[in-house]
C-alpha cells in the first residue's frame, strides 16, 4: 500500500492504482519565449521558461514516483525535445492537434479512450504543481463511481483537471478559453446537456509573478534554475 498526501493533515491510501484508467498530460513545447508568456512580461523569457521547465519535470516525477495509472504525454510539438524525454518514454508522446484548445483536449480524450482496456482518463495541464498524487487518485475513484465528468477548478475560473468515462464533445464546445470563464461555462455545458459531474478542490495554478511565491509551500519546495 501506499500513503499519499491529499492536503495539509489528510491522507489516502491506494492499493495498486488504476489500471483501466490512464492520465494525458498536455504540455507546449519549452521554447523561450513561447511558455509562461504573462509570467515572462514580469520576469523575463529566460526566468518563465526555468519556472515552466521546473513545472514539467515535477509532474513528470510525480506521475512516475507514484505510478497512480498510465500516463502519456500529449505536446504542441517537438515530441523528442530533451526535456520530454527526460520524463516520459518516447512512445507515449504524442502531438496535439485541432484548431483550439478546447479541440485538441477532445481530440486527445477520444483518442486515449479507444486505446483497448482503458475505462477512463484524467486530462492535467503542466500550470498546477499543486497537484498532488491524492487529488488524481480522487480524480480517478470518482469517475469510478459513476459520474459523467470529474472536474478539478482552479482559482482564476478555469480547472486544472478534466475527467470522464467517454468521449463528451460538449464539454469542450463553445468554451472561451484563455478567460475567467472557463469554468462556469464548462459547468452551464454539462447542466444543458444533463451529465453527472462532481468538483473537487480548487487549485492554484501558476501564471502570475505573486504565484511564485507560493512554490515555497509545497511540499517540497518547488525552485527553479535556469536550464543551460
């Protein structure tokens, strides 16, 4: 068994993860200039690509340490860039493709869905290293459980973790991404549509320079240099 933290003074324990459930991590590729750009207007291109780098490789430990379920990578492009395959195996990284945001996290869940055995998936972004490896378990034992979609919000009005059983368009259409209404239109989707769906626990993710500071409480503390 394994013991793993959910949140400050709480636990959960998990047996042997999920076997029938697999984790897409969507990630842009590390090109200066081109990740973290509201970050960078702050504090510099150079500076927000070692925080994204950073980001990266922390869930990647993550994912790899704990073992929760299968994961693959799912990238802007590039998918031999160094820094992917320091964290995830070649042949599970793949390119994203669609005209939006939205398009390609559907894209990317459809395609992973197909895949024989697998009953359910988790879609994370590289922004939150709050996450913790409690809150996928949570993620994935609430799919199981029945509900259409599992959602995990974050505190700017979007979500750091989308979930489902099977393919739901819906929930990626109509969507202004990029906005502080991501979520709440996200939320008026699954009503229109009548799909179960639970929240979980709000997160922070990481896009402005005062949300740095708060890479020192977690647990460890996350610090970055800049990758030469």
């Amino acid at each position: 068994m394994t013991e793993l933290t959910t949140a400050p003074g709480s636990t959960t324990v998990i047996a042997t993860g999920h076997p029938r459930s697999r984790i897409v991590v969507f990630a842009r590729e590390p090109r200066l200039g081109q990740v973290k750009s509201r970050l960078a207007t702050e504090i510099g291109a150079q500076q927000a690509l070692a925080v994204y780098q950073a980001m990266l490789a922390r869930l990647g430990g993550l994912l790899n340490r704990t073992q929760i379920a299968e994961w693959d990578l799912w990238v802007t492009s590039n998918c031999s860039h160094k820094n992917f395959l320091s964290i995830c195996n070649v042949k599970n990284i793949y390119t994203q493709c669609g005209e939006n945001l939205g398009a390609r996290m559907s894209s990317a869940i459809v395609q992973t869905l197909q895949d024989k055995g697998v009953g359910s998936v988790i879609l994370i972004g590289t922004d939150c290293p709050a996450l913790t490896a409690g809150y996928l378990d949570q993620a994935l034992l609430t799919l199981a459980s029945g509900v259409d979609v599992v959602l995990g919000p974050a505190e700017d009005g979007g979500y750091v973790l989308v979930g489902m059983r099977r393919p739901i368009a819906a929930v990626f259409e109509g969507i202004p991404w990029g906005t502080g209404q991501v979520m709440q239109k996200t939320l008026q989707a699954l009503q229109d549509h009548e799909l179960s769906y639970k929240l979980l626990s709000t997160l922070w993710d990481v896009d402005r320079p005062e949300d740095l500071a708060r890479l020192q409480s977690l647990k460890p503390p996350l610090s970055w240099t800049l990758d030469q």
